[in-house]
C-alpha cells in the first residue's frame, strides 16, 4: 500500500455512502481504539451493518478488517515504520537481525494491545478483592502456570496472603478449602478450557471470589467471575500459548502489584526490607 490508510480514508471519503463515512468518521477520531476492537464492537459502535464494515475495508483494497486494523497499527506509529515493516511471520529466509526485528515488534503489540485492553474500572475492582481477601490464590494451566508462579513470586515480597500451586490436583484439593474472604487470581488465555471452568465451579460452590485474567470477554468462565481483566494478543491456532500472551499478562501482574502497592505502600515496604535483608545472606 503506498499510502498509508488514514491519507487513503481521507482522500477517498466524497465517495464514501453515508453509512461508511461513519465508520471513517469514527477511526479517524478514535484510531488508536480501532486497532483494538471487533468487527462487531465497530459496527455498533457505528450503528452499521457488519457487513457495512467488510465492504469499507475492500473499498480501500484490503483484505478484510483484520488487515485494515494492521494498516491503521502501521498509519498511527510513524516513528516505527521502518520496525512495522520488518513484522509480521518469521520465516528460513529472514536474517538473525531480522528474526530480532520480528519478536521485539511481536511484543511491543503485545503491550500496546494489553495496555488499551485493560479496564481502569475492572483493575480497581480485582485490587479491591485482593485488599480485602483473606489469601489470594494464583492459578494457571500450561504456560499460564508460569505467570501464575511469577504472580506469586512478585506479590509475596509485599504480604504473605497469597500462595500459587502448581499441579492440578492440589489446585482443585486448595480451591475446595476456600473460604467467602478467599480470592483466586485465574490466568486463562481462552477462559474455556475444562480445568478452569472446573475450577470455577468449585469457587462458586465455595463462595470465593474470582478475578479472571483473559483474552476474552465472552468466554465461557467470565460470566461467573467477579471482575474480568482483559489482555493479549490475537494467537494463530497452533501457537498453544504465545510469548505474546504471556507478555501480555505479565504486564498485567505488574499493573495489579503496582495498584496493590499503592493501597498501604508502608507495609509493603516495610515487607520488602525484611525480604531483602533476608535474601542478601544467599549473595555470595
């Protein structure tokens, strides 16, 4: 594409129908948004057929919204352009400074869709819950076991309330243990697969809270959690829990310690002094 989409929305726009101007009305005042949101969501939105939508995007010879959403990515980082370009699929032919290129764009989309993701509302609701729990357990299955870990890891420098177990049988054994003050930290990138909506079935029947940390609004599990934390990337169908994901929901962990922090920053201090003291005597 020569230009780029948001000269090309511009310069094609007496040609518009009503109703795709606007949809070009609204991407072009909420551009960043737009790289971020459904098909669907854009449609409403723009009280617009999503079929409306379909044909806006080959009117402006792409593919589909999907590739109009990565020409909009590309048109609102100038600054990047050289790095956009370098996107996309690692392939055999591409360079060591290439593949570099490829991964680091991977993740900065990875942050940069997290970050307009996140829910200010849903963020302070999930640190109201862990504030006022008894313990907080961090749960995970496959790779998202790892962010659970590191979600422990990270906040028990600061309270000695939350735990993580990693094997499954003991995460169900835990969960039927919990009490109405108990909250668990569920990280799930789909929020539709067996093991946590078993989870989530014995955290009701317990009367314990959830605060579920997904892609996915509409999953299966969010209906019954407390608060609903979105983030990451769009995953191909055989990545089975991308890089990009784990990115993603790391940088949620470190929003939630830092909001948790903020709550009693002196005990939390006052805590790490005492972690730090003590983890200096394993320095050499």
């Amino acid at each position: 594409m020569g230009k780029n989409i948001v000269a090309l929305m511009l310069q094609e726009y007496e040609s518009f129908t009503r109703s795709e101007r606007k949809i070009a009305d609204f991407v072009l005042e909420h551009q960043k948004e737009t790289q971020y949101i459904s098909i669907t969501d854009l449609s409403a939105e723009c009280e617009v057929a999503v079929s409306t939508v379909s044909l806006f995007c080959r009117k402006l010879k792409l593919a589909g919204f999907n590739d109009f959403k990565l020409e909009l990515a590309r048109a609102t980082l100038p600054g990047e352009a050289e790095l956009n370009r370098s996107g996309g699929e690692i392939t055999r032919e591409d360079s060591r400074s290439q593949v570099m290129s490829k991964v680091l764009c991977s993740a900065q989309d990875a942050l940069n869709s997290a970050y307009h993701m996140l829910s200010e509302s849903a963020l302070e609701r999930a640190v109201d819950l862990m504030c006022g729990a008894g313990q907080v357990v961090c749960l995970g299955q496959g790779n998202h076991a790892v962010v659970a870990l590191a979600a422990w890891a990270q906040f028990s420098t600061t309270t000695s309330k939350f735990k993580t177990i990693q094997d499954s049988h003991m995460q169900i054994v835990t969960l039927s243990t919990l009490s109405p003050e108990d909250v668990v930290l569920y990280f799930s990138y789909s929020g539709a697969t067996h093991d946590v909506l078993e989870a989530t079935e014995v955290i009701r029947n317990r009367g314990a809270k959830l605060i579920l940390v997904t892609r996915y609004l509409n999953s299966p599990v969010s209906a019954y959690a407390d608060t609903v934390l979105l983030c990451g990337p769009n995953e191909q169908p055989c990545q089975f829990g991308s890089s990009s994901a784990l990115i993603a929901q790391l940088y949620v962990v470190e929003v939630l310690l830092n909001e948790f922090i903020r709550r009693d920053p002196e005990r939390a201090a006052r805590n790490r002094q005492f972690v730090g003291k003590a983890l200096t005597q394993k320095c050499v």
